[in-house]
C-alpha cells in the first residue's frame, strides 16, 4: 500500500507465468550449450589488453558439486574423530565460536569438484593470503582457477597469526590502560569506586582482575567473524573452485590434489591440469633441533598459542623479534612473569635506537630480558593432564648476565625463531622448480620460477622476500598480472612496510633485492651514505596531552645531499597507520621536502613525519644577510 499499487491474485499469477516463461527462454534461448556442463559458467570478457587469456572467458559462478560437506559439533556433543582432528589442525577448544570457523575455512567431510575442469588457466597450491588472492582475483578477471586447501583456508594469518594475535594485544593495551586509573590521585583525575567498599583502604587495594578464558573466547569470536571472507563459500562466490588435500605436482604441468585420508597415487585423487600454477603453502615456525629435549618438551608456538585456556603463571620466551615480542608484552600485562632469551640484540636487521626503547618499554611493564643466550637443555617436569591443564618444563642455559649456567621453570615456552618455507613434499622436483630447503622457492623479479616458467610462487614459501600478510597479497597481484596477463610487474618495484605492534608500534620500510639477473637475492646492507631526520615525540603536542610516547620518534633517511627518502623507522603508538604516508612518498618519488610541505592536521602524531620534512626544508632556507 505504501508504493500506491496493489495486485489481484489473477493478476499476480499472471506475472508469474510470464516471469516463468521469461525465464526459460532466457535459458533456452540465449544461453550457450556449455550451460549444461557441470559445473555451470557465466560469461564474462577479459577486458586487459594484451591478455594472453581468449578474448571470451567463461567464468566459474556454480559450485554446488563442489559444497558438499558436514557440519562440525560443538563439545561436548563432538566426536572424538572431530576432537582429534580439530586438534591436528591447532584449533581447540570446539566451542561456538571453532565450530563456526571450522566450518568456513576447513569443511569436516568435502566433495572436491568432480570432474575438475579439462585444464585450469591458473591453479594455486595454498590458501593462505597469497593462494585467496591470486586464485580470486584470477577468476574475477575471467580466469578458470582453483585453490588447493590442505589445512586451514585463511592460512597463518587468520588462523595463528595477525587476527587472533591483534585481539589479544588489544585486551592487553586495555589492562595497561586500566591499572592506569585504578592508582589513587592519578593524573587523569579518573577514580574507580568499589560500591561495597568499607573502608579508604579498601580503595587502595583496588586491583584490574583478569579473565584469562573470556580474553581468549573473544579473539575466537572475533577470529570466526572474520572467517568468512577466507571462507570456500566466499571462493565459490567468486567464481574460483575449491578443493580440499594436499597439492603435489606429478609434472611440470600438473597437480595431483591428494585427497584427505588418501595416498598419493590413490585412483580416487583429482589430476588437475594447468597452464599457470602458483605454489602459496606459506611457511612453519622454525624449531631447532640442537637443543636436548626440546623435540620431546610441549614447548607452544604460534600454531597452538592461542589455544591456551589458562594463563600460565610462567612464560619463557625464544626469541627476539616480532611475534615474541608482542606476546612477551601481552602475556606480561595478563600477569605473567615473561623471560625474553635473546641470542642477539632485540630485532637485529631493525633500528638499534628502536629497539632500544621498545626494550625500555616492556621491561617498566615487566618484562626481563637475558642476552647472549644459548639454550643447552629443556627437562618436561610434568605433562599436562587435560586439555585446559598446563605442562611444566625446565630450560638449562648459559648467558651474558649470569656466569654460570642457569635454569628457568615455565608452563609455557614460546618458540619465535623465523619460520621455515614449506616446500616439503610438494613435487617439486616433478615439476621442475628449483628451490632452497628452509628458504623456499628460488624466483626471479617477476614471481616466476627461476626453473619452471608456467610455475610462480608467492608468500612465505619465497626465498628472500618480506614474510608478511600484505606482501604476500601484494606478490599474489603481480603473479595474476604477470602469469596470465603478459604482465610485467616486479617485485623490486614493491615498496614494503612492517610494523611490529607492541606499544608503542615499531614500523619500518624497504625494498625487495635483485641481482644483475632479475633473480631476487637476500636484502644487503645499503652501504651508501646518507642524511638522517629525527622527529622525536616528547616535543609533540599529540604526545604531550596523551601523556604517552615520551621515548618515540620518527626518523626517515634520504641519499645524500638530496630529499630521496630510503628508508623510515618509526617508533610511536599507531607507527603502522603513520608509515604508510612514508610509504606512499617512496613508492612515486615524492620528496621529503614534498611530505614537509603537506599540511598534516593538528594534533597528531603524524606531524612527526611532516616534523623530518620541515628540518629537510630548513637546512635549506635562504636567510636574510
């Protein structure tokens, strides 16, 4: 009634009669035979000049064969096979918030495509940020691909990774902030009031209590809601076909998807054929195997850290970079006593300055750090009874500050030592592609193989380039562009950010390295002489009244004599928003005099950047005589 209209009964069926017989000869009438072929294509034009693809694509929009599956169950309603399973993949407990995100990213029981197409124009090994990048995108631009998902779609990132790490270190800021207000006469002139309290002295006892289980069932939550966008159904929806195994190439121009419980050769394992194939299996943490007892020891990494139900009391950390020292932080503001063993000095290819006051920092909040550290021994003490018991173990080692060895008992041991490639047992030498056994696949600058040219590779299983979420999606771009577009994008054209964020953030910027052969090579000292600008916080209106970032800065570097900048390190809170305006100047050749000359609002933090700008701009006034 509110449209001003209304349809009889004789006149709404009507309209769906002739809907109906709209319908069919749409279908009938106008749509290719190739409709009848399952699975059903919608068609769709390559619109890139220069494509190497058909000027007419047929895109994959129908996956019914492919999603079929069942859900997973709660606990305690799960089964022991679902328990056992969940927990090979490091996601426990099976509570609402697993079940839900298992059911996105690792379907229970799936029925791969069948029959898989002919030949697929881009097939992708891995589902990681890489492998959902470079297997959507080429679909969406018309593109017959498929992704291989062997555990967990959405990968490390989503998984064991940024998502579930930023959640936490969000309720530890929270924890930071809130002991903040409950010291009497603060400076915020904020007080926390105890309604049944009897006494003022029951006030000065007031205490920020902390619900380990609740801080670690909203990151579940959160990480679920997520989920979805690295979901098969979200892949289905983009015209991509999803299958769930194991990728191995049987040649260099085809894949064998090895089923789950399946071997490899088994009949009923898919044989995809590819022009284009991009290896994403991303990589593992590195766990050394020098160490007496450490293979037997229930030591945690970043796959199984957030599974934890019980905030151990104790925590030792290996590891100096980003990963053990946001948690070491974390951890600490929860409550626990974190010992961070270092061999070297803290994030050693970074700023020393940085790590200098980020050290500062976690150390006021609890932190301790022993240098120089060479781990002889880890003892298991006890085994954890159940799945929320925690196990106790002993960790024998020499350092600097202590002349004879010592040992340090803990209920968690946190290894965060790098990560290796994951290239085992993908056929590589089936497939021709040439690659280092801990580094990864060897690339040239266009992402492709130095080996195999039909065979690319993005992401954590590269050897030598920045093992980031954002680089990987980045890489992933420049492979759909290069591999089926006739692209050439390269990657040392990139210009990479990494922020570590702890409080405050660390962010820093650089290049990826080739040689003289476009192949990429590690990254080198750059020896060439440069000028350094400082911006520090403590002088930085934003700073002052936030009572925050005293020991921060911005310091950009530019070749000599000129305002190219060349690198940035930034310590303050938000360093990872702040760096990007850096990056942007890098990537299209804008001027540190050009950043100065941007006029930044006030007051910010970012004004520390236009802060190195304006000291660039007044080292070259012109004065009055």
């Amino acid at each position: 009634a509110d449209f001003g209209f209304s349809i009889t009964l004789i006149d709404m069926t009507m309209v769906i009669r002739l809907l109906y017989l709209s319908l069919l000869a749409n279908f009938f009438l106008l749509r290719p035979t190739t409709c009848f072929i399952s699975p059903i294509y919608s068609r769709t034009a390559a619109t890139t000049s220069g494509s190497s693809l058909p000027s007419q694509r047929w895109q994959i929009t129908n996956m019914s064969s492919s999603s079929s599956s069942s859900q997973w169950n709660e606990s305690p309603t799960s089964t022991s096979e679902e328990q056992t399973l969940a927990k090979s993949l490091s996601i426990w407990p099976l509570d609402t918030y697993n079940v839900n995100l298992l059911n996105e990213v690792r379907h229970k029981q799936y029925t791969n495509p069948n029959p898989p197409l002919p030949i697929y124009d881009l097939v992708v090994i891995g589902a990681g940020a890489g492998g959902l990048v470079s297997s959507r995108q080429a679909a969406r631009r018309g593109a017959k691909s498929c992704m291989i998902s062997a555990e967990l779609a959405g990968g490390d990132c989503l998984n064991a990774g940024c998502v579930p790490s930023k959640a936490l270190l969000r309720c530890a800021k929270l924890v930071r902030e809130a002991k903040k207000i409950v010291v009497q006469d603060n400076e915020y002139g904020i007080s926390v009031t105890n309604s049944g309290k009897t006494s003022d002295d029951d006030a000065n006892q007031m205490n920020v209590s902390i619900d380990f289980p609740k801080i670690m069932e909203r990151m579940r939550k959160l990480r679920a809601h997520i989920a979805p966008v690295d979901g098969h159904a979200r892949g289905d929806s983009l015209g991509t076909q999803t299958f769930q195994g194991r990728g191995v190439f049987t040649s260099p121009s085809t894949i064998e998807v090895v089923e789950h419980g399946q071997q490899l050769g088994a009949e009923s394992n898919p044989i995809l054929h590819f022009r284009k194939a991009v290896i994403a299996t991303g990589g593992r943490p590195f766990v050394p195997d020098n160490i007496s007892g450490l293979k037997e020891a229930p030591y945690t990494t970043n796959l199984s850290l957030f599974n934890l139900q019980q905030l151990p009391k104790r925590m030792v950390v290996l590891g100096a970079g980003v990963v053990a020292l946001e948690m070491a932080q974390a951890f600490a503001s929860f409550g626990s006593e974190v010992t961070v063993l270092q061999r070297s000095r803290l994030l050693s290819r970074g700023d020393e300055e940085a790590a200098e006051a980020i050290k500062q920092t976690l150390e006021k909040e609890g932190v301790k750090f022993l240098s120089g550290v060479s781990v002889n021994e880890v003892t298991t003490i006890k085994e954890a009874t159940n799945n929320d018991d925690l196990p106790l173990m002993s960790v024998s080692l020499s350092c600097a500050e202590h002349t004879e060895p010592i040992s340090l008992d803990c209920e968690c041991l946190l290894l965060a030592l790098g990560r290796t490639a994951n290239v085992d047992s993908l056929g590589l030498e089936s497939a021709g592609v040439d690659f280092h056994p801990s580094k990864g696949i060897l690339v040239n600058d266009f992402s492709q193989s130095v080996s195999n040219p039909d065979v690319y590779a993005v992401g954590d299983c590269v050897s030598d380039v920045f093992r980031l979420t954002h680089m990987s999606g980045e890489m992933a771009k420049v492979v759909v562009q290069n591999a089926l577009f006739k692209g050439q994008w390269r990657l040392s054209s990139l210009v990479v950010p990494a922020v570590m964020y702890t409080d405050p953030e660390y962010a820093t910027i650089g290049r990826i390295h080739v040689d003289e052969n476009d192949n990429v090579v590690s990254p080198i000292e750059n020896n060439e002489e440069v000028d350094v600008y400082k911006a520090e916080l403590q002088h930085n209106d934003r700073a002052i009244l936030d009572s925050s970032d005293k020991t921060s800065f911005v310091k950009i570097l530019c070749k000599k004599g000129t305002g190219t900048i060349v690198g940035c390190t930034i310590v303050s809170s938000r360093a990872g928003e702040m760096i990007n305006e850096v990056s942007l100047a890098m990537k299209h050749d804008i001027s540190l005099e050009g950043v100065g000359r941007n006029i930044h609002s006030y007051p910010t933090l970012g004004e520390a950047v236009m802060g190195c700008g304006i000291q660039f701009i007044n080292s070259r006034w012109e004065t009055m005589n």
